[in-house]
C-alpha cells in the first residue's frame, strides 16, 4: 500500500525548474507576467533517460494505408494509441472571468507509461494505461521500477447509451439518437480503480496523413493534479482532440473550469488549455507492467465486470469520497498487492467477491438515507 501512495505522490512531482531566476521572459498566454511568477507546479523529481523512437510505427504504417474502409480507419487510429511512452501533461489557464483573476502556475508532469489493449472487436476496443516509473535520486542511483495501473480508456462505435457525470460526484444514463451517433466513437474514460470519470462522443477524421478524433463538450470530475488544491470550482467542462503521430499520438484539451455553488447559474472561472503528448520510447523496457497485469488482470477483469452491473441496474449513482477514511481505489489496490504476493492461480469466486462488496460500500443510490446526492 505503501508503496502504492508513494506512487501516486511522485505522478505530480517530475516537473523540474529553476524557479529562483527571477527573469522577465515569454510565457506562454501570460508574455508579460514574470517567467519566475508562472514556473510550473509539481516538484524535482528525476526519472530516468528515455530513449525516444525515430521511426514511424507499424501502426501508424497500417493507418496511412488508403484501401481501407472508414470503420478499419478508425480502428487502426485507436488501436496506435497501445504502445510504450513517455507522456508529458502540461496545463495552462489562457484567460480568467472572475473579479480580480490572477493567473494561477501552470502545470507540468510527465512519466513512463505502457498502453495495452485488453480487448479489440469490430466496434468495440478498450486500451489500459499501467505507469512503469524509474527515478534517479540525489546521488544519481536509479530506483525502479515502480508499477501502478493508471486510467483506462474504452471505445465504443455508435453507442447510444452513455454514462456521463453530472457533477456531485454522480452519474447518470444518457440515452443519444441513433442519428447523433451515426459513424460516431465514444470515449469513456475510467480512474485508476475503474471507477467512471467520463464519456463522451466525437468523431474520427482522416484527411492529409492525419488522424484525429474531435469530442463533444462534456463534464468530467475535477483531476487529481486540481483537487488537493482548488477548492473554487467543481466540475471541468470541455472538449477532446486526440491526434495520431508517427511516432505517438497528442491529446489536446480546451477547458473551462465551472463552479455550480450557484445550481441555477453556473460560473465560468478560467479558461484552460491541455496538451498531453504520447512519445514512444524504445527504452527503458516497460515490460514490468505486463508481469504485474499477468497476475493482476483477472482481479481487475471482475472489477470492470462489477462496474457493468451497477451501470445496468442503475441509471444513476453517486459515490462516497471515502468508507472508514479509506479511498475507493485503496481497497482495490491492496488487494491487487496481494495478488501480486501470492502464488499459484487467483481465487476468482474471492475475487469476485471483494470487487463487488467494495464497490457496493461506496455506492449511494436513489433512496438511500444519509449521504444521498439527489
């Protein structure tokens, strides 16, 4: 467990800046605010050199093939997005409304990240994000590496029943026109314990060797690099556009960060802009992952198969932030710990058992008494 928080510590901690030169210099969206005023949040930690890939991958070879068909186009797109990378998360808020706005630090955080595919058919691909994390301390030595299941991605193509956040942290059913979906992917986009986060609709474009996937507006929960430290706004609200590259692919955020304390007149506070960028790396080897989600990936797999019956049962749900001042994703990961200890084959039937119940003890659902949300 230990372990586990450890890791989540350092994921906001591998920005590295000189932040006592005190120079006036471009920064960008704010080129007349001091460079030392807007040096990014999220700490000193190193991690070890990368290797970047020079070549074009075979998916992105595959993609730029034209005899395909509009559906394979968009399959082959979602499906270059697995691989091995060094990704870099980098915020800035590009224009403020309310009274008095000062422009907060920018953010700044990268890490080592292996993307697999845990299923692929013909309209249906989900892709799991596990850190691989090496870090170098202040003597130079390298230590590592340090493995955590991170988010997961799912794609759907025409799905007309989405479950999307409406703030408080609770989701809903959403039912779309077949019309609205028609030749449409959604993305639903889960927590690190598989929770829901958000999911949304847009569409694949490829013209001029380029690929890209533009979304709709929709609500997400506040990220965990915002949450520990803004307390002013409530729900992020935006757009999505992931393009694929040669060698990666970039995720572009636009966002407008919203405080409902007023339920009938919501507030823009700040506009933000994201840029997340997929490198492929050749090395250091993120292989780790794989022997970790091999004795995992059954557990996680009756996790997801948890999810799918409170999504069927319910068409709407909130979920406690914490039972006995623990953390949803807690219960989930030490178990997976656990696992990860043991020898010989996972009880499933336990297993099964253990994501259930925990899942269940968060859960707040129409007509429950106390800390019901609606």
């Amino acid at each position: 467990m230990k372990r586990c928080l450890l890791t989540l510590f350092l994921l906001s901690s591998f920005a590295a800046a000189e932040a006592d030169k005190v120079v006036q210099g471009h920064v960008f969206a704010w080129p007349f605010t001091q460079t030392a005023e807007m040096q990014p949040r999220g700490g000193t930690t190193k991690g070890t050199e990368v290797v970047l890939a020079k070549e074009p991958s075979a998916e992105w070879k595959a993609l730029q093939e034209e005899s395909t068909s509009s559906l394979e186009k968009d399959r082959r797109a979602i499906l270059a997005m697995a691989g091995s990378y060094r990704v870099s998360f980098d915020f800035i808020e590009t224009m403020g409304f309310a009274e008095g706005y000062q422009p907060p630090k920018p953010y700044f955080s990268w890490g080592t990240e292996q993307v697999q595919v845990l299923k692929s058919e013909e309209k249906f691909i989900s892709l799991q994000h596990t850190l691989v994390m090496y870090f170098k301390d202040k003597d130079g030595k390298e230590h590592g590496p340090m493995v955590m299941k991170h988010w997961r991605q799912d794609w759907s193509f025409e799905d007309t029943n989405l479950h999307v956040y409406r703030g408080n942290s609770t989701w809903a059913q959403q039912t779309m026109p077949a019309d609205k979906v028609s030749g449409k992917w959604t993305q639903a986009v889960f927590q690190v314990d598989d929770s829901p986060r958000y999911e949304v609709v847009g569409k694949w474009t490829h013209q001029g060797g380029m690929s890209t996937w533009l979304s709709d507006t929709c609500w997400r929960p506040l990220p965990r690099r915002e949450f520990s430290v803004r307390k002013d706004y409530d729900i992020l609200q935006g757009t999505h556009e992931i393009t694929i590259t040669p060698t990666g692919w970039v995720h572009l955020q636009r966002n407008q960060k919203v405080s409902t304390a007023d339920n009938k007149h919501p507030k823009v506070l700040a506009q933000e802009l994201g840029v997340n960028r997929y490198e492929r790396i050749e090395s250091p080897s993120l292989k780790p992952a794989e022997v970790t989600w091999e004795k995992t990936g059954k557990y996680w797999g009756e996790v997801r198969k948890a999810w799918e019956a409170v999504y069927a049962e319910n068409e709407k749900f909130s979920l406690k932030s914490k039972v006995d001042d623990k953390k949803l994703y807690q219960y989930h990961f030490e178990y997976a710990a656990q696992l990860e200890k043991e020898e010989g084959d996972i009880d499933l039937a336990k297993a099964k058992a253990h994501a259930t119940e925990t899942i269940k003890k968060f859960l707040l659902l129409k007509g429950d008494h106390g800390e019901s949300r609606y």
